[in-house]
C-alpha cells in the first residue's frame, strides 16, 4: 500500500472513519430554498463512491439569522427529512457524514436576512459586509447559543455521524473569541477567559444536548491572521479549553475572510497551513485536521507520517475529482485531477451567488444531468488541438469507448496551460495539463505531437467526428512600429523562448499581461530555497532579506487602456495578483494607450497629456483571436464537427475545459 497513514482507520469518539480523508464543508450552493436537493445528494454520494473517509456538510445555518442564500438549512425541524435522504446516501457508500453548523454573526448581509441588522459579540464594522453589526444583548446570548444546540440534536436525528462547530474564518465566536470585534465589558469581553466563554458555553451545550458519545468537531483558526486579534498562542490556548468542554476533533485552518493574507488562491503553497495544525495538535490530546492546499496524496501521507495532523482536509480536491481516494488507494494517484486552487469554478461562483462547478471537472454540480456512458457505437474521432479543451474532449471521448487520435502541432501538450509553468503564483496550473496527459495516455490515446492538421489528413484519416480545439493566435495590435525588433509576444515570453531587456513596458492589462509583469518583475529576486538558506544560517539581516524578495533585476510597467487591469481575473483572486504587482513595484499606468513605439520606449496617451515610457522591450498582450481557420471546410467533409475553446472564441480555461468535456459527452 503506496499510503498507509492516509488509509489507517481512526476512531473519533465513537465514530470510526476508514480513513484520514475529510472533505470539509463548502458552500456549494446547490440548495437555493435551503432544503436537500438531488443536486445535492448526487454530489455528496458521489465524493462518498470515491472513497473519502468523512464528508462535512455546510455550513448550516442554526438559526435565521446568521446564514445566507442557498446554504444547507438545519434551523427547523422541517429540514430533517430531506437531510435525512442525504445522510443515507452518503452512508449507503460507506462514507461517514457530519453538518457544520454556522452562525456568521457579523459575516451576514442584511439583505440575506430581510433587511434585519446581524448581530455580532460588538458593533465593529464588518469589512466583508460593508455593515456594522448590533452588538448582542446580554439576555439574549443563552437562546443563540441553544440554537447550536438545536441544530446538533436535528443532525443527530437527520442521520450525521456527527456536528462540527463553526469556531473560525471569523464567524460569531471567533468574533467573540477576538479583542477585534469583541468590546464587550460583561462577563464575555475583556480577558481571555471572558472572551472564550460564549464558544466554550456552545460547546457544553452542544456536548449535553448530544450526550457523550456523539462526536463533536469544531472548525478553529490556527491564526487569525488580522491585525491585533489572536494568534497562534490563543488559539492554543481555546482549543485546549474547548477539548474540556467537549471537542473530539479540531480541524484547523486559518485566517478571517477580512485578512489580507492569502488562504485558499493558488499562490498559498501547498500545504502552506499545516503548521497551524501541528500547533493545536502540541495543545490537545484528540484528533487534529489539517486543511487548506492539501490536494495531492503525497502530501496528505507526508503531513500524517510526520506526525503534523492526524488527518487531511481535501476539499477542493474532491470537487475536481471525486475519486481522489480510490484513485490513490489503487495504486492510481497518478490518474488524479488536482485541484489547482484556481477558484474559478467554486469560490468566485459563489460570490456571484452562482453553484460551484469547477475547472478541472465541469461535472462537478451537474453529476445527475452530465452522466459519462459507455458509446454503443464506436467511432473514429479526430482531436485538433492538445490544449485544455483538445485533451479533455479526447479524454472524455475516450473514456466512453471511442478510439481518439489526438493532434498537436507543437512538441509539448498543454496549450495554454504551459505558459503558466514558470509564473509567480500560477505555476499549479500546469498540473491541469499533467493530469489530462496521464490520463490521456492511460485510455491509450493515439497523441501525434508536431504534426498539424491539414485537409488531406482528415480526409485520409476519414474520421466519424472531428473536434476543433486549436486555441487561439496572439493579436498583434496596430500600432506603428510594433514589427519593431524590441518588440515580443507576452505568449512568447511566458514560454521562456525569449528573453527581454531590464527595462520593459507591457502593453495590455489583463491577465495574460499581468501575469507576464510578475514573471519578469520576479526575475532576480531570491528563491525560496536561498531565503531558507540566508535566514537559517542569518547572513543576511531581515530588512536585507525583505529587499532582496521584491525587488528583481527589472523594471516592469503594465500600460492599459481602459480603467482598471485584471478583469478577467476572478474575484476571490485578483486581490492576491494585485498585492504581488504592487509587492514587486510593478508600475500600473490604466486609462493609458499606446500610441507608437520606438527603438528606446513606447509613446503613451494618458488622461493628462501624452507621455514616453522608455523600455528596452515592448511586450505585447493584447488579446487573442481565435485558431478556426479549417473549421468549415472540415463540416463539409466530416458526418459530425465540434468547435471548442478557444477556436470557438477566446476565454479561460474554465470555459475551455468545459466546452471539451460537452462535445466528448455528445459524440
Ligand atoms: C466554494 C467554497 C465554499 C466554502 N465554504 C465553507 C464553509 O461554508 N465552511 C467552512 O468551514 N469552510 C468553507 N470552505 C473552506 C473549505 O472547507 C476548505 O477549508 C478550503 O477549501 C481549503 O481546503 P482545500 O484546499 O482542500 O480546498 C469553502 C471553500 C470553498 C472553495
């Protein structure tokens, strides 16, 4: 057995788990009255399939007034019954089942709860909202706290295996748990003590509603990250605490939703927080979770056999490829499909109040409607193109029983996946295309690298259906001297098959060029490798150290015409592109355009007057157009026809990815 920590059993409390994998709760919004739906449950019963030891589901609001539109309600009786069929489906699959349950104190908008105020441990501004809370009168503090232990006794009747207490990412008791937002000068503010009282007293409740034996886990910060608030010590010292009151696990993460400190975007490393984990697993003596960027086996077996956590959060990870588990239990882990923490699927889909999906699975959400079945009748299938779109409609044409050729004129698969290998931040993207490969090369896919597609070969191929994934040309944009020889391609530069000067404007601020500002302005300073090695051996002195990290060996600015740059970066990540451009100082001129470009530089028109950026390189981003060029001719030639991705009109790899899976389903 290839992992044997992650595929030991562990007891908590009284539930025995047949493994260390949890996939802790995300709000998926798959339940928009609240009620279950089969949406849900074929989710749920498919992560339990795929061999994941515990499911937590939620949040789940405990009350009316703390939660918000389309999440999992546990806050009347009513909902039992529909949660009752979720938590038989899951443990039909052998898989264990618990609810979080969630109270966001001041996290809640109003317009979520009818126009009523939230109420929270103070009145502090609530910067995720942009509202500030009534602070909880004293008298009604014991009824909220009953509502934890209401929603805890409808669980246990609806099935779960067992709660988990909602302790962290700033929700109501960490709000009370914080000298931030916790003002109070009754017997639950000021000190420590008093400050841990309102949890603790949910945790006792919960513990005595539920009796001995039922598990209770709480979700804890391992650091608040916010400035002033607690840290890892406090955090030590409540779990400690909470273990006398109740707690039979700790999952650990980290951070409030208002820190600026990344949590869950691509440029967290990879098991960046499970030292928050080992800290609480140093204060407690029951099992510890450790969470966030753990989504590959390796790492998961890693941080159990160094005695880090007891068990692994996949969250994401099972999302993006609901066999994780068996997959890695079978000798399989290298037929994976990471999660690659790029959010677009789940987290800005539920800021833009939308069900998650995700980019490496588009079936994800949508497992009852897109359902993958063995073709009744093979056919020959011509593929066009190994980007992201090429290789999943390959993959999937496939995997249902066609025989797939796969053309790609260049000497790599991956498309646009393969710029993102050596950028700050993005290089996870790159495990999207490695997993389609090895999954490509598993179901025995003919790949053809260097060869484009041309007329006779289809015709001499004579296939049954041809998918055109070609992906998309550079625009040149026309501005004078822009066949100049200072002049490169940000696709080109990306790929490392140019180098540039030390002095570089870039014309085009999306992502494409935003992405290309951070590769270069990261040229030259220290790797993490070296870092370690000056700290460790303290060459050099902190402020040195500092310098040395943002400041490389060019200087980057990013020209763009309209008023903002990153558009099509999502929400939930733009800020953390944003803070690394800023970090590096790369200098962002909007409401810009270029007008000419010379031998020394780029004329520029701003709002105030016209200007001249002196560079040694023009980049260019300025977009892209799609690669379609054979595509009429091949409908007149072949039974069945598909344009995808790119080839179809520029966008992401999300759409990419997605419009491949749909024209393998369909074929
Ligand atoms: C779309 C989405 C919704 C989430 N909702 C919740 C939630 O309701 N409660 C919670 O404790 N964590 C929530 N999380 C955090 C996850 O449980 C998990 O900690 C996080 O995704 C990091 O783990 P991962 O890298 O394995 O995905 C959410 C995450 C995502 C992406």
């Amino acid at each position: 057995m290839e992992f044997p920590y992650l595929f030991s059993p562990i007891k908590i409390n009284t539930m025995a788990l047949k493994n260390r994998i949890v996939m802790t709760a995300m709000h998926l919004g798959y339940t928009p009255e609240g009620e279950v739906t089969d949406r849900l449950i074929d989710f749920y019963a498919l992560r339990a399939k795929g061999g994941v030891g515990l499911i937590i589901v939620g949040g789940c609001p405990i009350d009316e007034l703390g939660g918000m539109a389309s999440m999992i309600c546990i806050n009347d009786d009513r909902f039992i019954p529909g949660l009752k069929l979720l938590t038989d489906a899951v443990k039909k699959n052998d898989a264990k089942i618990a609810a979080q349950l969630y109270q966001a104190g001041r996290y809640t908008h109003s317009a979520a709860i009818g126009g009523r105020k939230p109420f929270s441990s103070s009145a502090v501004r609530s910067k995720f909202t942009g509202e500030t809370p009534r602070a909880l009168e004293l008298d009604e503090i014991p009824g909220v706290q009953d509502k934890f232990a209401e929603a805890a006794v409808r669980a246990q009747e609806a099935g779960f295996d067992a709660v988990e207490i909602l302790g962290s990412a700033g929700y109501l008791i960490s709000q009370f748990l914080s000298p931030i937002t916790n003002l109070r000068e009754d017997k639950y503010g000021g000190s420590m003590e008093n400050r841990m009282r309102f949890g603790l007293e949910v945790v006792e409740k919960v513990r005595k509603a539920v009796g001995p034996n039922f598990p209770i886990l709480m979700r804890l910060a391992g650091n608040d990250f916010m400035e002033g608030g607690n840290t890892n010590k406090e955090s030590r010292r409540f779990a400690s605490e909470a273990e006398k009151a109740g707690i039979d696990l700790f999952n650990v993460t980290g951070g409030w939703h208002e820190t600026r400190i990344p949590q869950l975007t691509m440029n967290v490393p990879r098991q960046a927080y499970v030292y928050l984990a080992q800290g609480i697993k140093s204060a407690v003596s029951v099992p510890v979770l450790a969470s966030n960027r753990i989504n590959d086996p390796y790492i998961g077996e890693a941080v159990l056999r160094n005695g880090q956590a007891d068990l692994v959060t996949i969250a994401r990870g099972l999302l993006a490829d609901p066999d994780f588990p068996k997959k890695a239990k079978n000798g399989k882990s290298d037929l994976i499909y990471h999660c690659t923490a790029c959010n677009q699927g789940c987290f800005d889909s539920i800021f833009r109040l939308q069900p998650a999906t995700c980019l490496v699975n588009p079936r994800a959400g949508k497992e009852g409607e897109l359902k993958s079945v063995l073709t009744a009748e093979p056919k020959k299938i011509l593929v066009i193109g190994g980007g992201p779109a090429g290789m999943k409609a390959a993959v999937t044409a496939a995997e249902r029983g066609h025989t797939v050729t796969l053309l790609e004129k260049g000497d790599e698969l991956g498309g646009q996946l393969l710029l993102n290998r050596h950028t700050p931040g993005k290089e996870e993207m790159f495990t999207t295309a490695t997993d389609l490969i090895n999954n490509l090369k598993a179901l025995d896919v003919k790949i053809l690298l260097n060869t484009e597609a041309d007329i006779p070969f289809i015709k001499e191929m004579s296939p049954d259906a041809v998918v055109v994934a070609a992906g998309a040309n550079p625009i040149l944009p026309d501005i004078p001297g822009i066949d100049g020889k200072n002049v490169v391609q940000a696709w080109d530069v990306l790929a490392g098959h140019v180098g540039v000067g030390e002095k570089v404007v870039v014309i085009g601020g999306n992502a494409v060029g935003l992405e290309t500002a951070l590769y270069l302005a990261n040229q030259g300073t220290l790797s993490p490798d070296i870092l370690h090695f000056l700290m460790t051996s303290r060459a050099e002195s902190f402020e040195t150290l500092t310098e040395l990290l943002n400041k490389g060996s060019k200087e980057v600015t990013v020209v763009e015409m309209t008023k903002k740059v990153g558009k099509d970066i999502g929400l939930t990540t733009r800020w953390t592109v944003m803070g690394e451009l800023r970090r590096l100082g790369v200098n962002i001129m909007t409401d810009t355009k270029a007008v000419s470009i010379k031998e020394d530089g780029v004329e520029v028109v701003k709002a105030d007057g016209p200007d001249f950026l002196h560079a040694n390189s023009i980049i260019i981003a300025a977009g892209s157009k799609p690669e379609n060029s054979l595509v009429s001719e091949i409908e007149s030639l072949v039974p069945e026809s598909y344009t995808v991705g790119d080839a179809k009109k520029p966008r992401n790899a999300l759409d990419a990815i997605k419009e491949g899976f749909l024209a393998g389903l369909k074929i």
